[in-house]
C-alpha cells in the first residue's frame, strides 16, 4: 500500500491509498491487526464513526477497509500531537473508476505539515502491524509530528 496524489485545500489534506493486488483490503483479512492497532493506539476506542450501523470505530475495526484504519491511525495520531479534539475524516472508494484497490482518504486539518506527517506515520504504522511488527512507539512518534506542525 502506498499514498498518491496527496493535496491540500480548503482545511482538509488528501490522498489516495493504493494497495497493490494480491494485498489485503480489509482488516479481518490480517489475523490480529485490530487487537494490535488497539493496543499500539488505545485512543482509537474513542473514535467514532458514521458507518450507518452504529458501530463504534473499535467494533468496526475488526472488518473494515484497512484505508478506513489508515484515516482512523492518522486522525488519533494528530489528536495525541495537539490538534483539536474535534477532528473528521473519510475514506471512499469506487473501484468501478479508480481500479479495485485504490481508496480516497481525507481528513481535515488546517496544518497541512501535521496531516501529511500524520498519513505517512500512520500509512508506516499500519504496514508494521500487517507484517506483525512491533511499532515504534506512538507517543514518541506524536512528539515529532507536533514539531512539524506549521508556526
């Protein structure tokens, strides 16, 4: 998996994630990656999330779109560096247009440094945890985005 075509614009930063074939999609297809991301994250389990099934992003993490976990990772790793509490985000997808595998992820943040920062550290951390690596510690990992963040 990889993130492409990364914007900003009107408080909100972009990318598509691209996952190459043969790779898994979702999380129920990588056995122990939502315990492992819950534990490398435990803020996760705050998250919530408009999945029309009133599922809570941690219930929702044992079978969802592994772009969806990316957005979710991003979004607390901002959280732990300092951004307001109050943040979204989205991931789409249309196969039938993009080609299967290629997901569109958003999150808005009027620090666009602290964003992309935010999308690579977690696009880096998801990878970890699918190969069943330990991660690099995340409060450590929050620390150096927060002296990223735009002055």
């Amino acid at each position: 998996m990889e993130l492409s075509d990364v914007a900003a614009s009107a408080g909100a930063v972009s990318a598509r994630v691209v996952f190459v074939p043969g790779e898994p999609l979702r999380t129920c297809e990588v056995p122990g990656l939502a315990a492992a991301t819950l534990a490398a994250l435990p803020g996760l389990r705050g998250h919530r999330c408009d999945n029309g099934a009133g599922l809570t992003f941690a219930d929702e993490l044992a079978d969802t779109e592994i772009a969806h976990l990316i957005e979710h990772a991003a979004l607390e790793l901002m959280a732990m560096s300092g951004c307001s509490p109050l943040l979204r985000g989205e991931t789409k997808w249309d196969f039938a247009t993009d080609g299967r595998g290629v997901f569109r992820v958003s999150i808005e943040c009027e620090d666009e440094r602290l964003a992309r920062g935010a999308l690579d550290s977690s696009l880096a951390l998801v990878r970890a945890l699918a190969r069943g690596e330990a991660p690099a510690g995340m409060e450590a990992e929050a620390r150096r985005l927060r002296g990223r963040q735009s002055r």
